[in-house]
C-alpha cells in the first residue's frame, strides 16, 4: 500500500476536535461518514484487505486533496 493513505489518515484525524476523531471500533467508512467527509474509503480498503496491490496515483491525488481541503475547512473546531 501506499504509505501516503495511512499517513493522511493520520493527518486528518490528528487535525480534527476530540469528538470527530476516529473512534478504535468504526472502520474508516463509518468514520467518514460520521464527520460527513465526502470521500470513498474504498481505494484504501481495496488495498488494505487485498483487493489490489497498490493505490493509483489518480484516487491518492485526489484524497490528499480532500483532506486538505476538509482540515482547512474545519480547521476552527479543533477544540
């Protein structure tokens, strides 16, 4: 797997408030859902659970764009 999908992963839940962090027992789709972030997990778990070997350059330019863009957005409720 890419190293850059988990570290991102990282990135976004160490950016948000205690309370949307992501909780040990969600999987990351649960999470997204829960903080209403608009991106698939599903190139993540693809590669996670074997489904494909690597993540495409397209789907992780697009993901380290959205998370950019949802840590600016929420970047005041840090709290």
């Amino acid at each position: 797997m890419s190293v850059a999908y988990p570290k991102l992963l990282v990135a976004l839940n160490d950016a948000l408030s205690d309370a949307q962090k992501r909780k040990p027992y969600e999987t990351v789709s649960e999470w997204f859902a829960r903080i209403q972030f608009d991106q698939s997990a599903k190139p993540y778990a693809d590669v996670r659970y074997g489904e494909r070997d690597v993540i495409d350059e397209r789907s992780l330019h697009d993901f380290k764009v959205s998370v950019r863009q949802y840590i600016q957005h929420h970047k005041g409720e840090r709290s």
